[in-house]
C-alpha cells in the first residue's frame, strides 16, 4: 500500500481562502485590518527565512503587517520595552517574536511580556494554561495546524493510539494535550515518547496516528510503524544544500519507506509548515475580530 499524501500546502490555501473573505469583511463592517507584528532578533538564517514567509503571508491576506528587525546585541530591557510599544499600538493585533532569541535575553520573560490578547503563537502561560483547560484561546500555531489537517483529512482521532514523539514546549506538549481533549480532532489516548523513552519502537508501533517531532532527521523508519498508520510529519532538517545553494531538506520520518506502509503521511516540505503559517494568519484574524468586538 502506498500512502495518501497529506498536502498542507493545499489545506493551508484552503484556509487562506476563508481568511481572505474575514478579513475583507473585518474591514468592510467594522473597519479593522488586522496587524501582524514580527520580531526578528539578530540574523539566523533560519529564522530570517521563517519571518520572511510570514510577513509575506500576512501581505497576501491584506494585513497590515510590520517586520520590525532588532539586532543581535539588543538589551533584555530595551526588547521588553519594545513588546510594551506593541502591546498599546490598536494597529497591532497580534505580536510574534521568533525564537529562538540570542542567549543574553531571557525568552520566558520575553513571551510573559506579550499582551495575551495579542499573543498570536500561543506561547504566553495563560493562553497555555487556557488551552489545557479547553478555554477559548490562541492555540499554538503548529498543533494547531496538525489538528486541522487531521480534521480536515476526515482522520478518526476518536479513540485512536495517537502516539507524539517529542517534549517540547511549541509542539510536543501542547499536540499531545489537543489530541487528548474531549472535541473534534481529539479523543485520543495519547502517549508521548521522548529522549528518556527506553524502547521508541515498541510505542511508534501501537499508533493508529503517529505525529514526530524529534527534530532529528529519520528517527522514524518503516519497521518502527504498523500498517495503516497515520504519520504526521513536523520535522524540517536541513541536510545540505542543492548547486544553486538551495536548502535540501528531509523531515524525521524516513518518508521513502514509511509511505509504503502507512495509510497517509504528511510531506517535507509541504506538509505541516506551510500550516504552522497559516495558523499564525487564522490567530491574527482571532484576535482582530476580539479587538473590533
Ligand atoms: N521558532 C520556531 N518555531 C517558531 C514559532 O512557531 N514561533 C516563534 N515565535 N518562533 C519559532
């Protein structure tokens, strides 16, 4: 069997679609354009490229987006008071500083200081405590992503041995507390397998839906999943680079043989990434819409 491929790419455009039509609608009845602002610290060419595609993004959808550049050297105390100036612009809806940050400046401090209103990526503890307890709130924008592509694949998750392999504070722990919530796109039992886990295969084998995020490249080969499993995919490894200087990237499951046994899988690149960025565009309409009332 070879799998359904999972295009994020195309649900992603699904959903800009829908959110061209809000946004015209939020400047048409209650003349609001929604504002997106994104700090870069310093100049990782990783995160260079990711705000690049989120402010380009954002200008396709009709925001008003600003891309405010800090450099690396930038105090603790002069970002904070940056964050301030945002947290009182009524143009600005929604506030991102993309991490990582340089190692001189406190990142929990940082993300505390965004207004949780404002807080588009989710990160700020109350909208985590929030999203734990199944309150209204900013859901982080890469789970949020998997859940709506899952959802709109028609995956049963409903009873499903939904297996997360990975911890982490943006996608691990929160995809993990999403699929086990009592809603659409949740029911699940779920396990989280990590760093520390004793016997990864003998967990990754008893997923009906298997979501990797180990941020190591291939961790996942085919004898470590059954037959008909559901692979979610957020890896992005950059493994080398093309002639023309491209990045070659692979995700962290062995996608070439995975594909053969599972019944879908998402693609790198083209699965989940282009959704983290169009969630982060459905936070910002959230939070424009809450602001005009
Ligand atoms: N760095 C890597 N992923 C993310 C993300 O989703 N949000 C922010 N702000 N920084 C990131």
């Amino acid at each position: 069997m070879s799998a359904k491929i999972i295009s994020g790419k195309e649900i992603a455009q699904e959903i800009r679609e829908e959110l061209k039509k809000e946004v015209q609608e939020l400047k048409e009845k209650h003349g609001v354009t929604p504002g997106l602002v994104t700090i870069l610290v310093g100049e990782n060419p990783a995160s260079v490229s990711y705000v690049t595609a989120k402010q380009r993004t954002a200008h396709e959808l009709g925001f008003y987006s600003v891309q405010d550049n800090q450099p690396e050297d930038i105090s603790e105390e002069d970002l904070l008071k940056l964050i301030e100036k945002y947290n009182n612009d009524e143009a600005i809806h929604g506030i991102l500083v993309q991490l990582p940050l340089p190692k001189h400046i406190d990142e929990s401090k940082v993300l505390n200081a965004i207004d949780p209103d404002k807080d588009v990526d989710g990160f700020h503890p109350v909208n985590v405590g929030r999203m734990v307890i199944g309150e209204r709130c900013f859901l982080p924008c890469t789970p949020h992503g998997i859940l709506e592509m899952l959802v709109r694949s028609g995956v049963e998750t409903s009873g499903a041995e939904t297996v997360v392999v990975g911890r982490s504070n943006i996608v691990g722990k929160p995809i993990a507390n999403l699929m086990l919530q009592k809603r659409e796109g949740g029911n699940s039992t779920v396990t989280i397998c990590h760093t520390g886990t004793k016997d990864l295969a003998y967990h990754t084998k008893r997923a009906d839906i298997l979501i990797v995020a180990a941020g190591r490249p291939k961790v996942v080969t085919a004898d470590m999943v059954k037959e008909g499993v559901v692979v979610i995919d957020v890896g992005v490894n950059r493994i080398g680079k093309t002639p023309e200087g491209k990045a070659i990237l692979c995700g962290d499951v062995d996608f070439e043989t995975v594909k053969e046994k599972a019944s879908a899988i998402t693609p790198v690149p083209g699965g989940v990434g282009p959704m983290t960025i169009t969630m982060l565009m459905k936070n910002t309409v959230q939070a424009a819409k809450q602001f005009a009332g």
